[in-house]
C-alpha cells in the first residue's frame, strides 16, 4: 500500500497555495479566511494562505468582490450564465456539448490556477461543476450513509431535505476530495451532528409542501454553523498540516490511518 499526501508539507516547506472559488453569499470561503488569520494569531503563522477569490458569477449576486475587498484578496470572476448564453448551449453538462463548454469556462480558471501556482482549490458554495482537479468541497449531508445499493443517499443540492424526508434523526456536513461525479469523491471529513426538530410530525409535514421547505432551509442554515463553517477550514489546514492521503484506490487516511467514514474530532 502506497499512500500520497494531498499536500506534502515537509517536501513544499511553504504554505499552501489556496485558490477560493464561490458563487453567492461566500461564508464557506469567510470561514476560510477567517481560520487564516486566527491561526496567524494564535501561532504566528498559518499552513495555508487563500491566495484569490474567483466567482462564477458577475451580475451583483455573488459577495466576493467585497470579501475580497475587506481582506485585501485579488478576485477575479467569470459569468458562467453570460458564457453559456452567448454560446446558445444549455448550462448542463450531461451531453458531450454541455462538458465541452465546461471545460472551455474551467480554462480561463485554470490559467489562473497556473499563474499564482494554486496547491489546492476551496469549492465553498460554488454551484457551478467543475473539470478541475485538486479541489476540496463541503456538502450538507453525511457522506458516509449509504443505501442498500451502496451509494450515498443524501447528495445534489436538496440533500438536507432528503435527509429529514428520509426520517434522519440528526444531519451532519462532510467536506470530500472532488472527482468527476456529484458528491462522490473521497470523504474527508464529517462534523459534528445537528438534531432534526420537526414542529410536528413528518408525515403530518409531507403534506405541506411550503412548511416542509422551510423546515429543511432553517436546518440548512443552522448546519452550516456547527458544520459547514467548522470542517471546512478545519480539512484544509489539515490537508496544508500533511495530515490527509490517499491510498492507490482514493481510500482516505489521516495521520497514516484509514478513516473510512470520514474523520470526526
């Protein structure tokens, strides 16, 4: 068995490279910048450093210009929805057409990534795929609950909905190391859990479409606090930390041991 560190801190002997990609409110990519400094603080330095911020949205609805602007970060962005149109293609990436097109909006990213010499990609609320690799992304649900099939259960963009549909007692965030397919890199790690609180029962709640929504949207937002926000930072200054690897079949380890479902603190 032969295991790759996702960063090798020994061998680079400098911080790690971190290009930040967002598309609306950002608070994933805060959390980031916010655990940089802390760490900056508290020890003097931190084992990685965001180095700029790039949106895929131009049109005033993604927050990273002024995030940028606040912490002193470059930010670049490029409208993924200008492109597709101009281009008369759907935004979809199920036909060969639609992952072409993909591709061609990831170059201009990807020259980016080569200019500052990126070590890693932080994907914090960035809606749209991507064919770029070394990425890390955090998504609302357990990664690690799978179904009879043997695949995971609560993936895509309804995943805390799913979950309460599903009868979970608890919702959990996982951050994972990105491949080509929807949510189903290598898990990273999972936080700690959020206790589902139903105002009635769920059946009773199926029947109410509006209500249900906004019962999944409030556990949403509070997971994002004890999880998203949490994981997020705290898996890249592991990874920055040479603590993550991957063994020849994508299998997680951290430390040199495996963490099959995910590591927890």
């Amino acid at each position: 068995m032969k295991l790759t560190y996702i960063f090798n801190a020994e061998k680079n002997g400098s911080p790690m490279k971190v290009a930040a990609f967002m598309s609306g409110s950002g608070t994933n990519i805060i959390s980031l910048i916010e655990k940089e400094k802390v760490l900056k603080k508290k020890q003097g330095f931190s084992p990685f450093h965001v180095v700029f911020i790039f949106s895929d949205r131009s049109d005033g609805k993604s927050c990273g210009e002024k995030i940028a602007c606040e912490n002193g970060i470059p930010y670049f962005s490029y409208d993924i929805r200008t492109f597709h149109n101009i281009r008369g293609i759907r935004r979809t990436v199920e036909s060969p057409e639609g992952l072409a097109a993909r591709r061609e909006f990831d170059n201009v990213a990807d020259e980016l990534i080569k200019a500052f010499d990126i070590d890693l990609i932080a994907l914090g609320g960035y809606m749209s795929y991507i064919t770029l690799g070394r990425c890390v992304n955090v998504h609302p649900a357990d990664l690690s609950i799978v179904s009879s099939s043997g695949k995971r259960k609560h993936i895509g963009d309804h995943a805390v909905l799913d979950a309460i549909i599903a009868g979970e007692q608890t919702v959990r965030s996982s951050t994972l190391w990105t491949d080509q397919g929807v949510d189903t890199g290598p898990l990273l790690m999972v936080s700690a859990p959020l206790k589902v609180e139903l105002p009635v029962p769920l059946e009773e709640l199926k029947m109410n479409e509006k209500r249900l929504l906004e019962v999944a949207d409030l556990h949403q937002q509070r997971l994002k606090e004890i999880g998203d926000w949490m994981i997020f930072p705290r898996t890249i200054e592991m990874i920055a930390n040479g603590r993550f690897a991957l063994d020849e079949f994508n299998n997680v380890y951290v430390d040199g041991y495996p963490v099959p479902d995910g590591y927890r603190e």
